[in-house]
C-alpha cells in the first residue's frame, strides 16, 4: 500500500480509567505481553505491590521467608509486610524488582503504579534515595502505605494513626522535591459507616487528605481476610460481603467528605483495590458484582470518580480474572470475571479519549508523556471487507520503533526489531460486516521504560520518538488460494 496518510492523534484520559492489579502477596508478577493479548488493550497504570523495611532484622528477605514460623495464622502476622520487598531505595540496586517490572510496564504504553509500605521510622536519606529512584519512569503513581487507617499492616503497629499520616505528609513533601514526576496517593478508610458523617480517623489525617494529590479508599464488595489460614464457610468470622450499592454510597461520601476537609477542592478520587472475592460470592456473582459496580459509574455517570484499580490480574486464592493453578504457578485459569471485565474495559466510557488532529508531514516527532497525555500517528486504511490477511510491515528504516498500535479497538504491540505485527486478531471478535475505513493508531513510548535525561528540559515527564516513515500494509480481503 502507497501513498498513505497519517494524521496527528492525541491520547487523553477516560472518564473513567482502569489500571490493574499485577502481583501482590497473593500473586506474583505477569508480563505484559500476556496480559495484553487475554484483554485486548493497555491499562492507563500497573499497580505493583512492595514494601521497604530496611531496618528489620532479616530484610531484604521476603518475611513469610525470613521469618517462616507454623504459628503465623493470618497474613500479616510477621515482623514486617509480607510483599517482595523493594530492593532500591539507600545503596540499592536499580538492576532488580521491581524496576525491571517497572520497565516492562512503561514499554507496554501503561504508567506505573507502585504501592509502597514503608517502615515510617527510615530517616529522609531513605526516602530522598526512593524518590530519586522514579525520576526515570515519567508520569507515575506512588501510593504511600495504603490502608494506613486499618491496624494489620506493620507500620500500623509500630506508629499511633497521627505518626503514619505525619510520615505520609513528610514522605509527599520529598516527592515533591526530588520526584516531580510523581503523584502521590493518600489510601484511608474514609467514610465506612453511612449513618456517621466523619471518617475514620479524621483528625489525624486531615492534612494527609489536604496535601496529596489523588485521594482513595480500597472497597471490596466482597473478602474473605482469613486467606489462606482458612477456609470461607457460611457463618464464618474472616470474610464478608457487602452490596455493591452499599459500597458505591460509602466510596462517594468517602469523596464528599474528602472535598469537605479540603475546602471544597476537588481531587481525583480512586479506588485503589477494587473486586469481589470468589471466596465468598462464588466465580458467578463476582461478575455480576463487577459489572454491577461499573453500570452504576457509567450510569450516574460519576464525574467525581476518576478510576480504579482492578485487584488482580492472577491470583494465588479467588481474587483475580485468573487464579494460579496448583500444579504451576505460571499457569492462570481463566475465571468468568475475565470476560466481563473485558467487556467493560473495551466501552467508550472507560476507554482512554483520541483526538485527531491535522495531517502529519515525515519525518514525525512522536511524544510519550503517559497513558494519559500523548502524541501520535493516526492513519487511514480503507478495508474492502473483512480481511483474511492483516499486516503491518516496518522496513529496516523504521524496525528498531518502539511502538503501542490501536486497531478496530484491539491494541498491539511491537518491540524494536520486530519487523511485521499480524493485525488479525482485531477482526477475530470484532469482524467487519461492509467495506469501511478504519485508523490504525500508534504510538511510541520508551522502549527502555524510562526516560532519557538528555532529551530537554522536560525530560522527566516526557518522552521523544522520531519515525522517519509511514510503515507498509498488506491487507487482502480473501484467501491466497481458493
């Protein structure tokens, strides 16, 4: 094909945007290459979950390893948090976990989302090391001690309430200072009772609630806690289960009351860990429930609720659009969750916004800024019909691009020296009826995952491709041979 077009495109946020859950306690990582090919499109973050507890007794050790014990009979009975630990920070290796998921994340077209347990007594050594740390990995999300109004997690029980939301504050302030590219998450209870207007713990966190910049609350309509020291059985003391209207009521007034302390400011609101727990509601009524919970944001349409956390991809217990199989862990089985979640990710309302522009002149100068904010190619393809063949070729010119394309709503993509990307799998469930014009959209983060302090001044938020070219397209519209 010759002679085509491309048109400038810029990507912006969704009303509602989704990221998710990849690896925890419960789980561990799964590449995104995987990911992308079961749900069909890129997440606007990954959420990945560490701790850093630099001044414990057998750190860097996982705990559940370090301190392995036959009386440990809930998940966070240990001396420190039980997920893998964050192994940068003061004299740390940036070669390790979880920056190399890190990187993986960012080449896939998907910002990062690191949660992050800390012990609250490391001095700001500790902290400025951590903050530096993210300078690299553009537009990106810290969440600081999440929960931090619950009492199972470490730094609760070595803190008073007040200490840990001062640690939130001092820890922000640093981001703000060493890491400009970070937006901080304050994760609290928030309003957990309807009939009471304050939230939990109010007085202490009020100035965390003033200072950060995105405000959450984790709202499962449905846990079961006690996994895996035991089994959820009705009539059980370690899981519950909620309306999912009830918990749609308690995560808006969570933000009313938010606003309130703040003034009336508006932030962005989250929830940062959001599912139903097969557990307790079986593998059907987890997707009913979630796809209950989405109608109502789309329907409201909720305009204060910027998006969510999906927790999580794979799971260890029933918490995930995949479990882990026992017989191997790099083995995920499907749940039906899976399918209504794809569902709901691939609707307009939760699907990042394109907008395109005037007409692109070669050489292009493409700009990666996040998932949120950037700059492409649109380009134009007339199809006669379904195809029966689709590709996209990149000649020697252009083969080393780094690049995340959209088509018929199905995204893909291609690592540097990769040289033809079947385009088939964007009819396999959405196969075109007539003949059509559809635009191949693409974009180009960092193939290294991070950004390059040598491009400009705003380096840190923002990352340059230039493609010299148009790539080819071989599109043909019945078999090779009838």
């Amino acid at each position: 094909m010759n002679n085509l077009k491309a048109f400038h495109v810029t990507m912006g946020p969704a009303k509602c945007s989704v990221d998710l859950g990849v690896g925890s306690e419960r789980g561990s990582y799964v590449n995104q290459d995987y990911i992308l090919q079961k749900l069909g499109r890129p997440h606007r973050a990954i959420n990945l979950m560490y701790c850093y507890y630099p001044l414990d007794k057998g750190w860097p050790v996982r705990a559940s390893i370090a301190h392995a014990s036959d009386d440990v009979s809930f998940a966070w009975d240990y001396p420190y948090d039980d997920y893998f630990p964050y192994m940068g920070g003061l004299n740390g290796n940036l070669q390790d976990e979880p920056f190399n998921f890190m990187r993986d994340v960012r080449r896939h077209g998907q910002d990062v989302l690191l949660t992050l347990t800390i012990d609250p007594n490391v001095s700001d050594d500790h902290l400025i090391a951590i903050a530096k740390d993210l300078t690299t990995f553009g537009r990106m999300f810290l969440r600081i001690n999440h929960e931090a109004t619950g009492d199972w997690f470490s730094f609760n029980k070595r803190c008073t309430y007040q200490e840990v939301a001062d640690f939130f504050v001092r820890f922000h302030k640093i981001i703000k200072d060493y890491a400009p590219n970070v937006k901080t998450i304050l994760c609290i209870g928030g309003i957990e009772d309807l009939e009471k207007e304050e939230m939990e713990k109010e007085e202490e966190f009020t100035e965390a609630v003033r200072q950060t910049d995105i405000w959450s609350v984790d709202k499962y309509m449905a846990l079961h806690w006690g996994w895996p020291y035991d089994v959820a059985e009705r009539g059980g003391s370690t899981h519950k289960r909620d309306t999912v209207e009830k918990i749609y009521n308690l995560t808006k007034r969570s933000y009313e009351r938010f606003s309130y302390l703040c003034g009336g400011i508006q932030k962005p609101m989250v929830m940062s860990e959001f599912n139903a727990d097969g557990d307790v509601t079986g593998p059907y009524d987890q997707a009913k429930m979630i796809r209950e919970f989405c109608d109502m944001v789309k329907n409201e349409p909720a305009s204060w609720f910027s998006g969510f956390t999906f927790y999580q991809f794979r799971d260890d217990g029933r918490l995930g659009l995949e479990i882990t199989d026992p017989n191997n862990n790099e083995v995920g089985i499907e749940q039906p969750a899976m399918k209504t979640y794809k569902d709901i990710i691939h609707e307009d309302y939760f699907k990042p916004s394109m907008t395109v522009a005037e007409e692109a002149t070669f050489p292009v100068t493409l700009r990666w800024g996040g998932s949120e904010d950037s700059t492409g190619l649109s380009i134009p393809l007339h199809f006669d019909g379904n195809p029966h063949v689709a590709e996209v070729i990149f000649d020697d010119e252009i083969k080393d691009l780094n690049l995340m394309m959209e088509l018929n709503g199905r995204w893909f993509y291609k690592a540097p020296g990769v040289k033809i990307i079947d385009l088939m799998p964007a009819f396999f469930e959405k196969p075109l009826v007539d003949a059509c014009v559809l635009d191949l959209k693409l974009f180009a983060p960092p193939a290294s995952g991070e950004n390059d302090p040598s491009q400009g001044k705003d380096w840190v938020v923002n990352y340059y491709t230039q493609i010299k070219k148009c790539p080819d397209f071989r599109l043909r519209f019945e078999p090779i041979e009838l």
